[in-house]
C-alpha cells in the first residue's frame, strides 16, 4: 500500500493543466475525514462522474470504510467486477457482444482486449493488480434489489419499526420519522395526503403513533386492521367515526390489501431486514459496500424505499457516539427528485436532516447529480467538497457558480475565472472546491480498478461473482421447536386454569386470531443483575429477563434449560391478561404450588450467578470493552473507527510536527534562488518550477497542495537534479548550487524520519480488532435483585 492510503487519504487522480492541455504528475488527494462536510459531483452524461463515484468508493475500501450506495440506474453494482488477475476468462462474462461485433471482434477477443485496455489503464496511474486484490480484502460487496429476487431482497414492508430514539429522549427525530414513514407508505400506494390537513395522513399516523409509543411494530396485515378497527376512540377532539367514517375507512383499507395482494408485492417482504448495521458491516465485521440497485422499480416504488432507507439511516446515526473522523459513506446516484428545490417528495425531509446533522456523527453524503438545479438550495450550503464536471447549459453553470459562491463562506473566489475553467472542461476533468483547502484545482479522474460494463440487467446481477445469499433470520432453537411441537400436542382448555392469587401470571402480546394460537405456560424470572469490573472499567445494571419450559414429571423446571426467544420478550410487551376467546395449555400442577415456586426463584439466583456472566470482547491493543448486548460485529466495527480516529490525531500531530519544518527548507530553497535571479531573470520560470516540484506522495498527502506538490516518492531525486541544472545555467551561482545541495540533503534526511514515523503509527492501527479476548463478568448474589418469579402464557401458534 501507499503511504497515503495507511493515512486515510483517497486518491483520485492527477492534477491537469488546463492552459497546456495536459496532464500532471501531481497527485490529487483527499483526507478521508472531509467528507464528512459532504460532497456533491455535478456533471452531464458523458462527463465521467460515475466514475469518478466508483473512484471514491474504491478508496473508502482502501481505507474500510463502509458505504452504502443508492444506485436508480444500474451501474454501481460494476463495483462487483474487480479481477486480481485481469484474465480475459474474468472479462468474458461482462463484455458487451453488441460492442464487439461493433470493433470487429468476436467476444472471446474483445473480452482480452478489455482485460488488457485496464492493466495498462491501471498501470499508468499508479496502480497494480495487488491494489485491487487489497481492495477486495479490505470490503465485502453485496447488491440489493429490493422488489425483485435478482440480488438480495430487502423486507422493506414486513413491519414497521418504531425509531430506535424514542418519542422522550428525541421528539423532533420520532415526529420526523413517524411523517415520513407514514408519506412513504401513502406513495406506494399511490395517494398523496398533507401530513397536517390530509386524514388518510392522521389516521395512519395515529395508527403508528398509538403502537409505536408501547414500543410495537406493524405489519402490513395489523395496519390494515388498525385502519378497519383503529385502536384509538377519538382523533383530536373528535371520536373516530365523525374524524373518519367505517365506510371511507373500509375503501383505504382496500387499496392498501390490493397492493399486499398484488402478484410482485411478496418480493417486498422477503430477503434481509431493512437493518443499517447488516448494511455497513457483514457478522465478521468486515466493512461492506451495499449498492441498492432500484433501475426496476416503478418511480413510486423507488420514492418509497429511499425514503424507508433514508429513515432507517437517521435513526442509526442518532444512536453513533459523535466524531471527527469518517465512519461511513451515503452515496446517492441521480438525485433528480428525491432533493428537489421546490417540492416536498417524502425522501427530502430525511435527507436534509442528514446534510445537516450526519457531519457530527461522521456519516458523509456524496450526492451525483447531471443537474444543479435537481438540488435544493438550501442543501448546497451544507456541502464542502465540490466535484464539478462538464456542464450541459448555461443555468447549470450558473446554479454551480452561486453554490460555489455560497460555499465560499465570504472566502476569495473568483467568479470570471471559474467561469472560464468550467467552460473548458472535458471527459473526466473535474473541477474540485473544497472548504479544506486554501484553492481549488483541476484534475483528471484516475483508472477505476472496477470494470465498468454499464448498467446491469437483473439477469446480470443474478450472475455477480459474489456471495449474494441473503441473512438467514427467523429460525428457532430446538428447544423453541420442541416448545411448539408440544404446544400442538397438548390438550386445550378454553379456560386459564385457577391459582393461588400469590402466584404472578403475565401474557405475551400477539396480534394472532385468538383461533389460531394456544397460550403455552413457562416459567419467568424478571430480575435485575449488576455487574462490575476495575480492570475492564465495566459498571453495569442489566434487566434480565429468563424463560425456561414447565415439564411433565417430578421435576417440572430446570433453570439450565433457559433458552433465548427468536424475538426476546420485552417487559413492555407483558401484559395481566389474556386474548378473550384464547385456548390454553394444561399446566403442571407442581408448578400451581406457590411453595416451589419460592424454591424456583432462589434456583433463579443461582442460574444468574452462575450463567448468566455478562459476556463482553476485550481489545488490548485499543484497551476498548464491548457494551452490554454489543454483537461482535458492532464493536469490530466500533473498534475500526476509533482506530481511525486515533489514526486522524496522529497524523494531525505528525502534520503540525513537521510542517514548520518543511516551511523552513522551502524558504532555504526560495532564498537560494535569488542570486540566480539577480543574474538569470529570464531563466526565473525555469528555475521556481523546479524547486516547487520537489516532493513526494508523503508530503503532499500530510501538507497539502499548498505547502510541497505531491509527486511520487521516486521523483524527489530527479526535480532535485533538475533545479541543479537550473542553476547551473546562471552565472557565478557555485556558493548558491552548494546551499541548495544541502537542503536536497537535509529534505531527504528528514522525510526519511517523516516515513519511519509514519510507517511506525500505521502498524499500531492496521491490526485493530484482530487479537480480540472474551472476559465473562458475573454478578455477586448481593448484586442480583429479583422483581418477579411467575407463569408467562406464551402464544404458540396452531397447525
């Protein structure tokens, strides 16, 4: 790897001269973390900013960084097609036979003619088939298709969630959740309702509102019911038949089952969970790419899975601890609708909400765009990082240049000249603004490593060399299996049995047919358990709650035979009474006796101290301890970004350590040249240009185009070479040919020290997360509180 990739810096290309037509050897990089100001390419067809796209999401691999990338037209998922080997037998599969047969080719050739257009493509920018294979380490890359079984489904429509934030701890957030949800759900079906006057909009709303506050989700199937028979008497002040009569409740009721009983709509609820953790990070950890490609989808049915998306996303980023640092990429291709500058379509409120806020928690956005004026102005103001690409009319132009202006924050800009360069951009030139550095420049996009082949049809995706089977959810344990076989076995009764008052009974929630399901008794332990650690630095409370079956026999419970739900029970989802009309199970009548039951409760104890040890992941490299109930992969992930972050501050530091430095042997340099001035003025050019391109990818990468330019390490010697044969060409200049010869000396002397250092901090980072320990913390019997010890009459549903 490069010195700038350990550093979290992006490469994208070179710089390009626009007065000379050519290209530089100038590197053009970014910091990784001002993305987190966001970014947005703007550039007509043909203008090279999906490639440029790609390039950015290639680096954010380099750096494992996790990107989730919206795509309406079908070409992100080219991000699949990386091959180490550059084989035209990797080619063969995804050239175009039409563009062969167009050269004069058959497939087979033109497949190894492609294969070789990108090794020397990649080998004149830098680039090997050891990048991509390292790219191919650092990522896994995954495709959705949501409403389609062409990649992996998303269950955009199984339930709807309540925000992980509730409506206590972040009314705006819960509000802004429940409006959109609600506009997205109204979209699909294919209704427009204001979210302040329109009733379709309050009912729903309500609906959600009333179940989401008692910490329920919905299916579509409980929606549809709610809005038959509304859990909710009045509306406002107003009772639910003069706010919406059961006639005009009856006909939403309808069109919302019509578009569940459509033929395509299945598809909608099958494949993975609409989960952003899952999205970012696979169950090892490891950084994904996740391209949701929605090409297929009707306009209605993209508007609705963005918007689910974009809410999910919010949510998310409003649980992240906040940062400095870059912990993950949004990137949106074709913009055209979801941010426009007048309307309101149900994708604009999130989405402002994450070009406003998501920069505190390190998620940054890169918006692509054909037209400026597909953007609202007020989202331009919250964008630092602009990729301007060839234009098509002069209102682009003009929309470009007063964002830029804006973006400017009363900084110099140059309006004319701006004006001029983006007249005269051409096929992959990009003109890049950024409120990080001093100027902006003109650079041309480097080689991606991905094949881009174009859009992807859905028998193409079908196809992708990846691992594309989706998250195996919803299977029970063999003890949940055995519970529900026994549930079947059983006898019913239609009445709960009678016991001692003394004993306590809850009820499990369901939404099933009381005709459907059985109540099957199990024993409950509810208690509290804390447990502390000085050497971890762990104090923590955890609410437990254990269930373990009543059996036939002598020994009716075993506390060992505790087993975890498929959906955990929730204290709030207990309730002190039954479904009217339910059956139940027949119940052993040891477990009727209140006196075992006390026997049980202090048997409970001693499951918890003994078994129920709080778990934690121990870093020692990081010295970083899991949370309670963090899956390994979320503090894999966690463990990531910090590295990241303490990664940043190094640099940051080495930075400030040797920029005045560096400074003071660039005015050595400078101060040298003036004697070959005095006697050489009309060799001036000549001469500062030399001693302005002394420098390598190091030095640019830490200071910037504005302190030394960033050529390649190799190209120190020769610019120092260079300005040597500048200055012999002047007159009686030996005493200045000696000092510079020093400063050459002393530049390599201390870049030397700069790649020791650097190379030392990058090993402390690069194994982060690899030598994980698992520590088992146990609570004390002192510390183990037990609140209840009683029967829970779970639903098992019937054959």
């Amino acid at each position: 790897m490069q010195d700038y990739e350990k550093m979290g810096i992006f490469y994208l290309g070179k710089t390009y001269d626009m007065k000379e037509k050519k290209l530089l050897e100038d590197l053009t990089l970014i910091k990784s973390k001002d993305l987190t100001t966001h970014a947005a390419i703007i550039g007509m067809t043909g203008s090279g900013k999906t490639g440029l796209g790609v390039a950015l999401m290639e680096e954010a691999a380099m750096d494992k960084i996790p990107v989730i990338a919206i795509d309406p037209k079908g070409d992100l998922s080219n991000l699949a097609l990386t091959f180490p080997d550059l084989s035209k037998e990797d080619f063969m599969p995804w050239v175009s036979p039409s563009e062969a047969a167009n050269k004069g080719m058959d497939p087979e050739a033109y497949a190894k003619a492609q294969a070789d257009l990108w090794r020397k493509g990649l080998a004149d920018w830098g680039q090997d088939p050891q990048r991509i294979q390292q790219m191919r380490n650092n990522i896994d890359i995954r495709v959705y298709t949501p409403g389609s079984s062409a990649g992996i489904g998303v269950q955009a429509v199984r339930s709807f969630e309540p925000p992980l934030n509730g409506p206590d701890n972040d009314p705006d957030g819960y509000r802004e959740q429940l409006q959109t949800t609600v506009t997205g759900v109204l979209t699909l079906v294919g209704m427009e309702s204001d979210p302040l006057t329109g009733k379709e909009h309050i009912l729903l709303a309500s609906i959600m509102d009333h179940y989401w506050r008692q910490g329920r989700g919905l299916t579509m199937e409980e929606l549809i019911g709610a809005v038959q028979n509304p859990p909710l008497e009045k509306v406002g002040v107003l009772d639910m038949e003069s706010f919406y009569p059961s006639k005009e409740r009856f006909e939403l009721a309808m069109k919302i089952n019509n578009l569940l009983a459509s033929p395509g709509f299945q598809a909608w609820m099958e494949g993975d969970p609409l989960s952003i953790p899952d999205f970012l990070h696979n169950e090892e950890g490891k950084p994904r790419i996740s391209v949701f490609s929605i090409a297929h989808l009707s306009d209605r049915e993209r508007m609705f899975f963005v918007t689910m998306l974009l809410n999910e996303l919010v949510g998310w980023m409003r649980t992240q601890s906040g940062t400095g640092s870059l912990r993950a990429i949004l990137y949106m291709d074709e913009l055209f609708g979801y941010l426009p500058p007048t309307a309101n379509p149900p994708s604009k409120t999130p989405l402002l909400t994450l070009l406003k806020q998501a920069r505190a928690f390190g998620l940054g956005l890169i918006l692509s765009t054909q037209n400026p004026v597909d953007l609202d102005y007020k989202a331009l103001s919250n964008i630092g990082t602009w990729f301007i690409g060839r234009l098509q009319t002069e209102r682009d132009k003009d929309r470009v240049l007063a964002g830029l202006e804006g973006a400017a924050s009363g900084g110099v800009f140059n309006k004319q000249e701006t004006e001029q360069l983006l007249a005269g951009l051409g096929q992959r030139t990009f003109y890049l603004h950024s409120v990080h550095e001093n100027e902006p420049e003109i650079f041309q996009t480097r080689w991606v490593m991905s094949y881009l082949a174009g859009p992807m049809t859905p028998d193409q995706i079908r196809n992708l060399p990846l691992d594309q089977s989706p998250k195996v959810i919803g299977v029970t344990s063999d003890k949940e299996d055995n519970m529900a076989q026994k549930g079947k076995r059983l006898e019913s009764s239609q009445e709960a049995p009678v016991l001692d008052p003394t004993i306590p009974q809850f009820f499990q929630y369901t939404a099933l047919d009381p005709d459907s399901f059985v109540y099957e008794p199990v024993l409950v332990g509810i208690g509290q358990a804390s447990y502390n650690s000085t050497k971890y630095k762990v104090a923590e409370a955890k609410e437990i709650l254990c269930v373990t079956p009543i059996k036939e026999g002598p020994v009716p419970v075993d506390w060992n035979d505790a087993y975890g739900l498929e959906e955990p029970v929730r204290l709030e989802a207990l309730e002190d009474r039954g479904m009217e009309g339910a059956s139940f199970d027949r119940l052993n009548p040891l477990a009727a006796n209140p006196k075992n039951l006390d026997k049980w409760k202090k048997l409970f104890v001693t499951h918890v101290r003994t078994n129920m040890g709080l778990k934690l992941w121990y870093d020692p490299q990081l010295k970083m301890v899991s949370r309670p109930e963090e899956e390994q992969r979320d503090f894999l992930a966690r463990l990531q970004h910090a590295a990241h972050e303490e990664r940043d501050l190094k640099v940051e530091a080495l930075r400030q350590k040797y920029e005045s430095k560096f400074n003071t042997l660039q005015d050595r340099q400078r101060r040298a040249l003036q004697a070959v001035e005095k006697s050489a003025a009309q060799s001036k050019q000549k001469k500062m240009d030399a001693v302005v391109s002394a420098g390598s990818a190091l030095l640019g990468a830490l200071f910037g185009k504005k302190k030394l330019t960033a050529t390649s390490v190799s190209k120190i010697g020769t610019a120092m070479k260079s300005t040597g044969r500048a200055f012999q060409s002047g007159d009686s200049i030996e005493q200045a040919q000696e000092n510079l010869a020093a400063v050459e000396q002393q530049i390599q002397e201390l870049e030397a020290r700069l790649q020791k250092e650097v190379d030392n901090l990058m090993e402390q980072y690069e194994a982060a997360g690899e030598n994980l320990e698992q520590v088992d913390i146990r609570a004390t019997g002192t510390n183990i509180t037990v609140h209840q010890v009683g029967i829970l009459w779970m639903p098992v549903e019937t054959v």
